[in-house]
C-alpha cells in the first residue's frame, strides 16, 4: 500500500512539472476589414482593395522571437493569398499588430464573404476557435465610389531652389531634402489606418514610384499630408537654366 501511496504521488508530481513547464500560446485574429469600404459597409467593385488583420497575443504566454505563423487572406472560400511572418523580438501577451493582403480587384458586383486566419507553423496554438474572423455577404458594385486626388507638391527644403541662379553654370543647384504632398479623398469610402497609398514623384524624365502608409483613418473629404524626407524617392534638382514641373500622380 505505502509503495503504490508512493507512485501514485510521484505521477503528480510528474504532471505537475509539466504543467508548470508547459507553454500556451494563443494567436487571435481580433479585428479584420475590408479597404476602402464606405459607413455603411459597400465595398467598390474595379479598385485595390485590401484586407486588414489585427492580431492580438491574448494568452499569458510571451510569443518567442523568430516564432512564425502564416497568414491566410480568403475571399468568397477560395485562398486569395497565404503570407509567411516571422516575429521580430518577443510578442506579449496584449500585444497587437497589423498584417494586410496584397492588392486585389473586385470585378463582379455580388454579395462577398471576407476571411482572414493567422495559424502557427512553429508553435502549438491550442485555442484556433480565435485564429480566424470572417465578414459575411458584404455589399460590392457602384455604390461605393473611389475618388483619391493629388493636390498639390511642393519643395519644402531648401527654400531657394525656386529662381536659383545658376550663374551660367558656375553654381550647383542644392539638392532636394523635403518635400510635401497633399491627397485628399474626393469618394464616398473611408480608408482606414494601414491602407496602402501608392503614388509616383516626377521631375522631367526622373520617376519614382512610391508607396505610403496611412497612420490614421481618412473619411470622405479629409486629407493626408505627406512629409517626403526619403533621399532615395527624392528628385535630382536640375542643374541647367529652365522651368521643370515637380508634380505627384
């Protein structure tokens, strides 16, 4: 009796230690949308759109650095797009971050279901009940109306570029090192904070393409501003007499 008394605490003694050792993590998909989409929810047929996923640690386990999961963007049940992510540093537990699909187009305008789904492939999630949210039968066609203008460019440093004296060539023209854009959204559809602003700088024959990020929502008739300090985006500034157009697309 004493030696089965004695085994039988030493298996939870076993059990306990692995209770203690053992890791939880829990990945959760907490919000997800579809951009741009208007107040109501219409989504614009022949525009990029974009799915977006906010993903939360909501267990009380640290998610390890370098730990990976894959992503999965699914429109109408077919798989739009799966993306690898590795985790740069630790995850805490309440910690949030956002991952968006690649560009896509809508052509036919019928009711569409929106999925998004964030599963390990390094790490054992026991709770996927949270690993996935879909929005149903949402609204697609004509009613929601895409209008993104450029305003207006403008050089903000140096600020005597403009009239520059070139002095028959003996003076160099200083280099551009800030510029500000101007995008207002003309449409019905609100972008929301992530989406995606591409958009192209040009000098002459000088062309860059360019991609922004928004970093707040931006509703019908609002304005995002932005401050272009990226030398590797910037322009050349002419070095001979003339009169050039610095514009955005």
């Amino acid at each position: 009796m004493k030696h089965f008394t004695r085994l039988f605490f030493l298996s939870i003694l076993v059990v306990s230690s692995y209770a203690v050792n053992a890791q939880t993590y829990d990945l959760a998909v907490t919000e997800m949308s579809v951009t741009p989409s208007t107040s109501t929810g219409n989504v614009p047929v022949n525009a990029n759109l974009y799915i977006l996923a906010t993903l939360s640690n909501v267990g009380t386990t640290i998610i390890p650095d370098q730990a990976e999961f894959d992503m999965h963007f699914i429109v109408d049940n077919d798989t739009l797009e799966s993306i690898t992510y590795t985790f740069q540093g630790a995850f805490n537990p309440g910690a949030t971050g956002v991952a968006n699909s690649s560009a896509f187009v809508l052509t036919n305008p019928v009711p569409t279901d929106f999925c998004a789904a964030a599963i390990f492939t390094t790490l054992v999630d026991p709770v996927l009940t949270n690993n996935f949210m879909c929005e149903t039968n949402v609204s697609v066609g004509t009613a929601a109306n895409v209008d993104l203008s450029a305003d207006s460019v403008a050089i903000v440093a140096p600020t005597n570029i403009d009239g520059f004296d070139v002095n028959n060539g003996t003076e160099t023209v200083p280099a551009m090192t800030e510029l500000l854009a101007v995008f207002t959204n003309n449409g019905n559809v609100e972008y929301i904070a992530g989406y995606p602003i591409s958009y192209s700088i040009t000098l002459g024959a000088q062309l860059f393409n360019v991609t922004g990020t928004l970093q707040a929502p931006m509703a019908p008739g609002e304005s995002t501003i932005r401050n272009i300090t990226n030398a590797a985006i910037i322009p050349n500034s002419p070095q001979e007499v003339g009169t050039y157009d610095l514009c955005v697309i």
